[in-house]
C-alpha cells in the first residue's frame, strides 16, 4: 500500500515536471531561456519515472532493476554535451561578439576565440 | 607404353602449365633476365615434353581424352582431347613458343620490364593450347576470348606508344566482336546436336547440315574465325597490331593467334565443309584475301607491315584451301600451315633483326645488307624463297599443291577464275618475297644508315636459325613432315585419306607452269618497281585505320547518347525510370495472374502504432516540405530512421531494431561530415511542370507499395515459408537459438561471406575515389574552398570529450557483450562492429579526426583485410573436417571456475565480420574527413581546445588520462 503510493507519488511528480518543462519550452521568449525548460524535463521528470519503476520493480515484482541507473547516467552524461553545442549553435547564429555580455576578463567567450588567438594566449602564459 | 587414361590425363596438365608458369617470370624478374627467362622456359618446355610423350599414340591414330564434370546441367565440362590436329597446333605453339622466348631475352631491352612481358606470353600460350585441346565448345570459347584479351596485352605492351595502345584497342575490337558472333554460332551448333562436346558434334554432320540454323551458325562461327585470322574484310586489324613488339608478331601474328581461326575451321571442317554455302563463303574469302593482301603487301615499306600483309595473304590462301572443302585441299591446308608457321616465324625475327641493328625498319633507307649481316641475310634469303614458292624449301610443296588444286575448282561455272587469280596471288606474293630480299639485303652498301648495322651475337639468330633448317629439311626431304601431315589431315576430314605421297615432282602438271608463271611475272614486278609504287602512292584508297575510328566513335557517341538519356547522373532521372520500369511490371504481374481471396482480417489499430504512424507521417510530408534544407533533411530522416527502428521493435525483430538503429547514428554522422561540404541548400533546378511530373511517379510508386504490401499483410503465404525449417534446425544445426545470427553465420553463411567482401570492396572504393578527387580538380578546389560564414572556436569542448573518454570503456564492453551473445540473444558480429565503430566515432567528434587516428595503431585497410581473411580462414576450416566450405560445427567446454559455455565456429566466423564492419565504416570516415584537411583545417594537438588543467601549470602538454603516443 504504501509501496503503490511512493510509486504513484515519483509518477506524478515526473508527470509535473515533465508538463513544466515542455510549456516552458513553448511559452519562453529567448532561445537561451527555452535552454532552461527541458532540463526539468530530463533530470526531474525522466529522474521521477525511474525511481518508480526502481520501486515497481523491488516492491512488486521483488527483483533489483538495474536499467535505470544505467538510464540515469547516460541521461546526465548527453544532456549537458547537447545543450553545450545548442548553445554555441545559437551564439554563432544569432548574436555578435558585441551583443554578447562581457566575460569579464580579457578573452573573449570561448566560441569566438580562435584557434590562433588561443594559441598565442597560451604561449605567452607558458612563456611566463 | 601409356595407357589411354594415363596418357589422356597429360592434357589438362599441358593445359595448365603455361597458366600456371605465368605466375612465375613475374617474381623472377628479380632474380635477373637470364633467370627470368629460364623460368618462362621452364613450363613451356615441361608442356612440349609432355606433349611429345602422348605424341606417338595420337600418331597410330589414337584419340586421347580426358573428362571432369564441372557444370553438368550447363553442358560445361572439362574435357580435353588430343587428335592430330590438336597436336599439330599445341605442337606448333609450344615448339615456336620456345624459340620466341629465346628471341625474346635478346631482343627485349634492358628498359622493358621483361616479367610482365613473359607473363603475357604465358597467359597466350595458355590460352592457345587451352583452344587446341578443348575437346567442350563453351571451355574452348573461354579460351577462344583469353587469348583476346592476353594479345591485347601484348599489342599494347608498349604502352608509351600510341600506335601500340590504338592497335591493341583495334585487335580487341575486331576480335573480341568476332568472339562473340562465334560464341552465338557455337550455341546454335551444340543446340541443334544436343551437346557441346565437339567429339559429338563432329559425329552429326547430316544433322547439323540438314538443320534450318545451318546457315546463320555458320555465318556466326565464321564471323569468330574470319575476324582472328584477319580475313577479308576484317584484315585491316593485324597490319595494325605490328605496333607489338616483334617477338610478338613473330609468335602471336604468323605462328599461332592468327592461326586459330583456320584451326577452328579446320575443326568444324568435318561437320560445315562439303557444302555450297561453305564453298562459296571460305574459298571466296579466302582468295579475295590472299590476291588484295598479297598486292597490299608488295607496296608496304615497313618490314614489318609487308610482312603482316604477306602474312593475311597466306592466311587466306589457307583458308581458301580449307574452303575447297576436298581431301586433299585440307591436306594441302594443313602442309601449307607447318610450313607458314616456319618460314613466316623466322622472317619476322629476321626483321626485328633488321630492327634492332640499323634502328630502321623502313625498306627506302634499308639495301646492301648482305655484307654487313651476312648471317641475316642467309636466314632471310632463305625464309623469303620459302615464302616464294622457290623449289627445294618448304614453301614450294605446299604452294604446289594449293596450284594443283585451284587448277580444278570450278567457281560459278567457271573453270578459270580461280586458278586464275590464285596464280595472280602467287605473282604478288613472289615479288613481295624477292623484294624483301633485293631492297633490303641487295644493292650497293649505304653511309646513311641510323645505326651501323651488324650481325646480332648467337642467341638472337639461334631461333630464327633453327627454323630455316627446317624449312630446308622439309623442304628437301617432304618424307620428314608426311606423317604428321597425315595425322593432322586425317583428324581434319574425319579419316578416309586417299593415299598420298609428299614428294618433290609431280611431273609435268599444270601447278608447274602456273608456278612458273608466278616466279617470273613476280620477278617482273619486282623489276618495275619504282614505277609502280608511284601509280600505287597515286590512286587513292580506302584507309581502314580512318574507317575503323569513324565506326567507333559513332558506335560510342550512340551507346554513350542512349545510356546518358536513361542515365544521365542525375538522380531523379535514375529514380524515376526505375519506378515507372516497376510500376509497369507490377501492373502487368497484377492484371496477368490471379489474386487469391484475403483470409485475415485487420487488427485493430492499438494506441502506439498508431502514434509511430503519425510521426512518421509527419516526419515525410515535412521532408517532403523542407526537403531543401539539408540539415533539416537529414534531421526528418534521423526521425524516419528512428521510427522503423522502433516499428522493428514491435513486431519483435530486436536484432534488426538494433541494426537499424546503430546504421542510423553511423549515416547521419557520416553525411553530416560529407553536409559540411555542400550547399546548404538544395537548389531547385527542374521546373514546375517537371515537378509535377515527378510528385506523379512518385505518388503512384508509393500508392502502389503500400497497396501491395496491405494485399500481402490480408492473405496467408501461397506456398509455405522457410521459416519453420529455420526455427527447427537452428538450435539442432547452428548450435545457437537466436536465428536470425544463425542464419547470417550458418544457414546463408555464404551470403554473408560475399556481403563482407561487398562491404570491404565498397570502403576501398569510396577511399580511392576521394583519394582521386583530392589529386584532380576537386582537390584545388577544396584548398581554396572557403566554408560559409566563420567557424567556431572551441570546437573540441572539455565536457564533450571528458563524456566521451568516460563513455568509451563501456560502448566498447557493450559492443563485446552483443558480440558475445549474439548466437543465442540478439546481437552478433555485424551489430557489435557498428556499435565498436561508433564509440570510435565519439572520440573523433570530440576530438577531431587526425588526432584520434594518429592514436591508432592499426589501418583500417588491415582490419577490412584481416576481416575477410579470418572468415574465409574459418570457412576454409571445414575442409579439414572433410565438410563443404563454411560448414559450422559447435561443443561445450568447461573451464574449472567457470560454468559449461558454448563454443562456435561460427563465432570466428561473426569474428570476421566485425573487423569488417568496423574498418569499413571507419575508412569511409576517414576518406570525408581527408576532405576536411584538404580545405586547411588545422589538426589540434591537444585532445581539447581549452583545458583548465593545462593553464594552471606546465604539464607534459597532454589531457588528463590521455595517454601519449
């Protein structure tokens, strides 16, 4: 009995943040905000669903399920990857190197160094 | 004394010898000319010894044969037979192969690569006895083009030479056509006697003459023998293919190749002869052949040339002989045959010769020789008599008993034009004979000679030597060739010989006067010489060469006009013609037969289907929609792929859903590299109206599947499926329970093995191909090719490849688990290769390709290689279990700590297929990817751009972990 209420608890929890993430990923105005909205989706959402299927599994059909760490760990290793280069993919099609905000130091941001830049940067470093 | 199995069982063994030989001068050649060329001697000589040990049994008149079944329900065996005439020619062509071997290791020069010729000339003689001793039509054909295609090698041997490569195209041409019209004649012949061995077919000669497919069969085979023996109208080819070098022309132009179209005539001469039709074709070929190229010949200042022409003359007075179709005019054939391929062999080495000590083959700057090369000039003088028809040489029996029986051939009721006109080939061709000796060894000594002109030292007259002494041996004792004459002539006509004597006098006949006749009137000619050569110069004549390329190039404008209509390049044409080609074949099939009645009923549409259905439907219209941009494009279809990946999942195919979906992630990675490259938009080059025709072929070939497949899905199969006996022997049989591996590795392992293969061939493939674009203008234009708008710094972020090292060790262990388990669960060899190749692909998106390659240390053409080869190792295996090729065998074994596991040999086999699989998916990425180094793109020398690690202090210039090499 309680087993089936934890279970439905992390379904509905999942369910929510799922929603969230998915209507903020309509309803925000900038592309770098609607970054923001599927990353509930992923960790909480996704995360929710496979602790109840953890709890399913142990509680109901007494066995250890194993799957969903594997899930988890692929999910938190790609997720982060992929909104790095939707990232650089919008700097370098939407916004100049002036429309940016500064980086507060004396490098530019990464995605606009170039490779020769870099280069001299870290020699001089090395040199030092 | 050999039995006549024994014997018989000599003959594919001469057959092979020269095949085999082949491999040998090529390796040789390192060990030096003087060794290379023993080893070219060596299984030539072997074959004429073997050949002269069957060679007393076939002269009593014995038949030898030998016979292995090789593809019986095609009328294809291996059989082979020795009769006289088969050992006349494999005597010729082994005989004379060794002295133009000899020829050869003097005459070629140190800049020719000497391995590769005696290859070629092996891989001929192979050929030509393969031809002489065929005893099966279809084996001989075989042959019959092998020496096509190995004299087009050596015509072409000079390859710098564009006479040499244009002659050799000319020989391949014409003979090959004639190949082919005779491989059409040959089927007729075998259809109409119900086998296509010759020994039987030579038994039907009232069925085969009385048969309605008699003429066209023998139109067809004629046109094969007419084309190789360089026959009127066809003869233009061989003046051409003097571009060879003479040893060449000396073997493959007077001694052997060009005689295998009279010895096909000769074969069939018993079954085709005796008839009108034949009479009229080959005697008349034959005669026209013999007078325009003995006229020909007179007005040719290259040696070479008047020699060919001589050479086309005497092939057609051979044929004319044949073409009488009397017994005693193939006797005199076959005579006259012997003593061509002597007198003719020796005069060509007379004129490499020539060739090679004054540098000059032209007869105007050649004359007065005879003090200079004394012992060139006895050979020569000797040969040219010969071919004269001058009394005591060989030459003279022969061109006796060719008069004797053009005396009496009636021609159309007409007693004299063939005697006439054989005497005027006799007139041409004695003055064409005296010529080649008074301009070029007679006459007053010249100063302007390109080189000083001596005697060539032993090795180089040895051959042409030898063969002089035969034609005067024969030619002074005819007792010498009577009984091989004999033999041949009477395997020829199929025995009943009359009886008869070669012999010197005949007495007073009327051969005598007309030789008479051709002796002074050739003398006259030759007399008048120079006047005649400038009437000659004057009248304007047909010049093949002209001709020839004329009808090839219109021959290639309209086959290229015809393909580049249905096949122009461009996709859509291609496409579009391959749907409306099955739309109409689908339409006829459906309309043509009977359907039968649908006996299921359709399921009801449950939530998920239904859901996959409308994104993929999505999916479609929108590629359909935005189908111009690329990136979009691949996108949608990433979607597709993903959809049927899933789709294989639900109707419990797992190991297609996983196939599916590893191919998927491969694709789209490899055309995002090969997008970089293109236009980011596809642009619209057909109109509106080409549009519409498209969107209708294509609506209506995807109406039309779907229709099929929904009439399939709605009925049982017709007949019972194979997937019961797949299921009930895989365990039993394959030793495993996931029967999809077993059928790849077991069942259709032979499939499997070729598809490797493919796959392999098609990574090369695509590695030359970008290799050649990067060398060629697509090269230049990819080094000044500059990409669309800037490119990103930072392109090798930390998180990317910190993920991707961290997620390297469990793909790879993922890929070793499918691996493992794939012959009971799905999985397998072919799977775990996508799966191994994409954690290798991984690391080369983070961290750019040549720095993850310079990483590996074994190429992937090795891996492609050591793929095949351990499959085709494991198939090979089976042999020593005394099974078939690729047989599977599995066990148990137990090794102490571990529990009772399965062996397979299909699992060596699945082992093949993985390094396969993984070295052909990496090659095609590392051909895109040269493209990319070839536009500038700098190779990174650390694993990431930006490393935290790095700046803080020096380390050794490496990432973390990352091992150096």
């Amino acid at each position: 009995m309680l087993a089936d209420i934890l279970i439905s608890a992390f379904l509905v929890v999942s369910g929510v943040f799922g929603l969230t993430g998915s209507f903020g990923l309509i309803k925000l105005p900038h592309p770098m905000m609607r970054l923001h909205a599927p990353t509930k989706a992923t960790t909480l959402g996704v995360g929710g669903a496979l602790i109840a299927s953890m709890l399913f599994f142990h509680f109901k059909l007494d066995q250890f399920s194993f799957h969903e760490l594997m899930i988890a760990l692929f999910l938190f290793m790609t997720a982060p990857v992929t909104g790095l280069f939707i990232a650089k993919v919008h700097l370098h099609r939407n916004e100049t190197p002036d429309t940016l905000p500064p980086t507060s130091t004396d490098r530019p941001w990464a995605s606009y160094e170039s490779d020769a830049e870099r280069a001299k940067i870290e020699e001089a470093r090395e040199a030092d | 004394m050999p039995t006549m199995e024994t014997a018989g069982s000599f003959l594919p063994i001469i057959a092979a010898l020269p095949f085999l030989g082949a491999l040998l001068p090529g390796l040789m050649i390192q060990a030096g000319r003087n060794t290379c060329t023993a080893f070219t001697l060596a299984p030539t000589v072997l074959a004429l010894l073997l050949l002269l040990i069957s060679a007393p049994a076939v002269m009593r008149g014995e038949v030898l044969l030998f016979r292995l079944d090789w593809l019986p329900a095609l009328g294809l065996n291996v059989t082979f037979m020795l009769d006289g005439l088969g050992l006349l020619f494999a005597g010729l062509i082994l005989g004379i192969g060794v002295l133009i071997i000899l020829y050869a290791r003097f005459y070629l020069s140190r800049e020719d690569p000497m391995g590769q010729f005696f290859t070629y000339l092996l891989l001929f003689q192979g050929a030509m006895v393969g031809i002489v001793l065929s005893d099966n039509v279809l084996l001989l054909l075989i042959f019959w083009e092998l020496t096509s295609l190995s004299s087009f090698l050596l015509i072409g041997y000079w390859k710098h030479l564009p006479e040499g490569r244009q002659g050799a195209r000319m020989a391949l041409v014409v003979t090959g056509l004639g190949g082919l019209s005779m491989i059409a004649g040959m089927l007729i012949l075998g259809n109409v006697v119900g086998s296509y061995d010759l020994s039987v077919i030579l038994t039907q000669k009232e069925a085969i003459q009385a048969s309605p497919m008699y003429l066209p069969a023998l139109i067809l085979i004629l046109g094969g023998a007419f084309t190789k023996s360089a026959q009127f109208p066809f003869h233009f080819w061989l003046p051409h293919a003097m571009a060879a070098p003479t040893p060449v022309s000396a073997y493959l132009h007077s001694a052997t190749m060009v005689k295998a179209g009279l010895f096909l005539m000769a074969r069939m001469w018993p079954v085709l002869a005796g008839t009108p039709e034949w009479f009229y074709l080959v005697a008349t070929t034959g005669l026209v052949t013999m007078v325009i190229a003995a006229k020909i010949a007179l007005y040719k200042d290259d040696l070479k040339a008047l020699l060919a022409f001589s050479t086309v003359s005497h092939l057609g007075l051979i044929t004319m002989l044949l073409g009488f179709g009397t017994k005693m005019a193939a006797v005199a054939a076959v005579f006259h045959i012997i003593n061509h391929a002597t007198f003719k062999a020796a005069l060509f080495m007379t004129a490499g010769i020539v060739d090679h000590a004054a540098h000059a083959r032209d007869i105007k700057r050649l004359g007065g020789l005879r003090r200079l090369m004394p012992v060139t000039f006895a050979i020569a003088t000797v040969g040219a008599l010969s071919m004269a028809g001058i009394p005591l040489l060989n030459g003279f029996l022969s061109k006796e008993m060719m008069l004797e029986e053009a005396a009496h051939t009636v021609w159309a009721h007409s007693h004299w034009v063939v005697p006439v006109l054989a005497t005027l080939g006799a007139v041409f061709s004695v003055a064409y004979s005296f010529r080649y000796i008074v301009h070029v060894f007679l006459g007053p000594e010249r100063t302007d000679y390109p080189s000083k002109p001596h005697d060539p030292e032993f090795g180089m007259w040895a051959a042409p030597g030898f063969l002089v002494v035969l034609v005067v041996a024969i030619g002074v004792a005819p007792v010498l060739a009577e009984p091989l004459v004999k033999a041949t002539a009477a395997s020829v006509t199929g025995g009943g010989l009359p009886d008869f004597h070669l012999k010197i006098w005949h007495g007073v006949t009327p051969a005598l006067y007309m030789s008479a006749v051709a002796v002074a009137g050739g003398a006259l000619l030759l007399a008048f010489h120079a006047p005649l050569m400038r009437l000659w110069l004057a009248t304007p004549r047909p010049e093949a060469k002209t001709m020839f390329d004329a009808v090839t190039r219109a021959a290639t404008l309209a086959g290229r006009g015809f393909t580049d209509s249905l096949h122009d390049g461009a996709l859509s044409r291609y496409a579009g013609i391959f749907t409306v080609t099955v739309l109409g074949a689908g339409v006829f099939a459906w309309t043509g037969g009977a359907s039968l009645p649908a006996t299921r009923a359709p399921l009801p549409v449950a939530l998920l289907p239904a859901v996959g259905w409308v994104l993929l439907m999505v999916a479609t219209f929108a590629l359909v929609a935005f189908h111009r941009n690329r990136l979009m494009a691949l996108v949608l279809m990433g979607i597709v792929g993903l959809i049927v990946s899933l789709g294989f999942i639900y109707l419990s195919a797992p190991d297609l859903a996983l196939t599916q979906i590893s191919v998927e992630v491969v694709t789209i990675v490899l055309m995002l590299l090969a997008l970089n490259f293109l236009p980011h938009r596809t642009p619209a080059e057909s109109g509106p109206a080409k549009r519409f025709r498209d969107a209708v072929v294509s609506i209506a070939g995807g109406v039309a599947v779907a229709g099929l497949t929904y009439a399939i899905l709605l009925r049982d199969f017709a007949a019972e499926s194979i997937s019961a006996f797949h299921l009930d022997k895989s365990y039993k049989g394959g030793g495993g329970t996931n029967v999809v591996n077993v059928i790849l590795v077991d069942f259709r392992g032979f499939d499997t093995f070729g598809e490797i293969i493919v796959l392999g061939i098609a990574a090369l493939v695509i590695f030359a191909l970008t290799d050649a674009v990067l060398r060629g203008p697509g090269g230049r234009w990819l080094t000044s090719w500059d990409p669309v708008g800037d490119e990103a710094g930072d392109r090798h972020p930390l998180m990317m490849v910190v993920a991707t090292r961290v997620m390297m060790p469990i793909a790879l262990m993922v890929g070793v688990y499918i691996f493992l388990r794939g012959h009971n669960d799905p999985g397998g060899g072919f799977i775990a290769g996508l799966i191994v190749a994409i954690a290798f692909l991984m690391q080369y998106m983070a961290s750019g390709f040549a720095w993850a390659e310079s990483r590996q240390r074994v190429t992937y053409h090795v891996t492609i290689g050591f793929g095949v080869l351990i499959a085709s190792l494991t198939g090979i295996g089976a042999w020593f279990a005394g099974r078939p090729f690729l047989t599977s065998d599995y066990g148990y074994i137990t090794i102490p700590p571990l529990e009772k596991f399965e062996w397979a040999t299909a699992m060596a086999f699945d082992t093949g297929v993985f390094l396969t699989v993984v070295g052909a998916v990496m090659l095609a990425l590392n051909s895109l990817s040269s493209m990319a180094r070839r536009t500038g793109e700098t190779v990174n020398i650390f694993p990431m751009d930006i490393n935290p690690a790095r700046s803080d202090d020096d380390d050794d210039g490496e990432g973390e972990g990352e091992g150096g090499r």
